[in-house]
C-alpha cells in the first residue's frame, strides 16, 4: 500500500432484504451489510483493517489494528413518485 492511499467501498441498497450491503471495495475479502449507512460504517471499521493484515496488505495484529482510510460511496435507486409520499 502507497502512502496516502484511501480504499474504495460502494455499498447499494438492497430494499427487500432491508440492508445496505458492500457491491464493490478494492479490499481482498471485504463482504458486509447492515441495516443503516452509520451502522455499515461501525462495521467497516472493524472489519477493514483485519481483512487488510489477514491479507497481508498492511501490517498489524488483533491487538493494535491501524487506523485505514477509505472512501464509502452509498448507492441507492429510488423508483416512484417522490411527490405522492
């Protein structure tokens, strides 16, 4: 990893299951959902750095896990009247 690299994680609504779930990350392994954004957030956090040292992508252990940056990109597709809610 280069300094000053940021990940990449797009999550996309799914409306039946009622979750936001992880459609595309360039983290090895990264797979997760929830059900609010905040609560997806929580999740990354901690999922994030342990998938990237499990992958050997960046160096660390369980006990002192490095903060890693990352971009979420939320994508959700509304189709019907917003005029009528």
């Amino acid at each position: 990893m280069t300094p000053g690299h940021k990940f990449y994680v797009k999550a996309e609504w799914d409306e039946k299951a009622g979750v936001w779930f992880v459609s595309g990350s360039d983290v090895p392994g990264l797979n997760a959902e929830a059900g609010s954004p905040e609560k997806l957030l929580d999740v990354l956090a901690d999922l994030i750095p342990s998938l990237l040292v499990a992958n050997g992508v960046i160096d660390g252990n369980d006990d002192a896990l490095p903060n890693v940056p990352y971009s979420l990109m939320l994508d959700s597709l509304y189709a019907g009247d917003a005029h009528n809610q």
